[in-house]
C-alpha cells in the first residue's frame, strides 16, 4: 500500500469515549495514518487526544465546524493551527472563510469549507429556510470557498465530479459519506463506494461506521484501502 493512499483514507473516531478511541486506534496500527476527531469524541476528551496523536506522527482532521464572528473564529483557528493539526473544518460561511484563512496563513493546516451536510437533501434545506437544491447550493458555496482562498472543501461524494470544475485543480475534495458495497447508509443520503468516490475526484475519503464498527476494524479498513487502490 503506498503512502499516498493510506494518508487519503480518513477514520472517523466517532465513539462517545477516548477508551473507544485508543482501543480503535491501537485496532488499526500502522493500517492507518490519518484521524478525524469531531464534536462527540471532542468533549470527551478527544482534543488533547488529538495532540498526542499528531504527536505521533499520525494526521488529524478536527472537524470543528466552525462559525462565529470573525475575531472569534480567527483566534480559534490560530490555537488549532498551534496543535498540529493537519485539517480543520469552517462552515463556508465568506466572512467566517476569509477569516480562518488569514489566522492560518504560515501554518501547516488545511482549512475545509463544509458545503451541505451529507445527511441533508433537498427537502431538509427547504425546511430550514434554503431556496433551491442542495447541489445549487453545494456550487455557491464551493464557489466562496475558493475565492476566500481555503484549503479544500467537504461535500458529498456524489458532487465530487461536478464541483472540481467549480473549485478547480488544486482544492482537496474531502468526501464523508464513503459505504462499501451493501453496507448500512444510516444517516446519510447521498454516499458512494470507495471505489466510485476515488474514480469520481475525492482526494480524501472519511470513513467512520464501516470500520470503527466492524468486529475487526483494521481488515475493514485494509479492505477499504485495496479498494481505493484499485481505483
């Protein structure tokens, strides 16, 4: 397995406890080198986890989300540049945008704007007040995120193909939403296979069910690899 795949394949440490976590981690080994921390495992814990496992040598995307006003997001986004952390997410939000990617100019981290949340369809932002489609939205907001100068965007696998036009060649394309052939959708409405997802453009793959869950994490997680690399 090259090194380009294995750090293109994100885990997502989505357990309610840094004991879950550990034991997962330690599951996968060397199998896999790159974490995504969001909101559950952060306030259990998981943020000085997240330091020690960037301390060593793995990558950790911090899925903050992150939307306030614009100091306030600024200073956020400087303390989690100083953790080490190798990716962040902004709601793609311009002001909040334009001001996480000035607070993380010299550093190392990669700033994702979160488009559409994969488990949201179209009927879901009607309800919240969004005129339009998902994808319509998806294409502005990826838009605004290319402009405010950020690192790469997140939005589901199924738009991967069309938003490369709108962001270009060189914005990563991280994609959650990753369900191996006749796994369990839960949640999520708009998901791909591994395979299709790589063939499709994403540079990242978050994958955090079928492997965080399976009853032997690390072959779940060598499997998914295999696929990414066959694609």
């Amino acid at each position: 397995m090259t090194e380009s795949i294995r750090d293109r394949l994100i885990v997502g440490l989505d357990v309610p406890s840094l004991t879950e976590a550990d034991r997962i981690v330690a599951a996968l080994g060397d199998t896999v080198s790159f974490y995504k921390i969001g909101h559950q495992l952060a306030f259990a814990g998981g943020l000085n986890f997240a330091r020690e496992l960037a301390g060593s040598g793995k990558k950790i995307f911090l899925d903050m989300k992150l939307l306030d006003i614009d100091n306030t997001v600024a200073k956020g986004v400087e303390n989690i540049a100083r953790m080490g952390m190798t990716m962040l997410t902004i709601h793609a939000y311009p002001k909040a945008m334009r001001a996480a990617v000035q607070a993380a100019q010299g550093s190392g981290l990669t700033l994702l704007g979160v488009t559409v949340l994969t488990s949201m369809d179209d009927a879901d932002l009607h309800d919240a007040g969004y005129a339009g489609t998902a994808q319509e939205l998806v294409r502005k907001r990826v838009a605004q995120a290319r402009k405010a100068g950020m690192g790469g965007i997140v939005c589901a696998p199924t738009e991967v193909n069309e938003m490369r036009d709108v962001a270009g060649p060189d914005m990563a394309l991280v994609t959650p939403g990753i369900r191996p052939a006749g796994a369990d959708h839960g949640d999520q409405k708009r998901v791909m296979t591994p395979k299709d997802a790589i063939r499709a453009g994403s540079t990242h793959l978050v994958v955090a069910r079928p492997i965080v869950a399976a009853s032997d994490p690390k072959a779940a997680a060598q499997s998914i690899l295999d696929e990414m690399a066959a694609a």
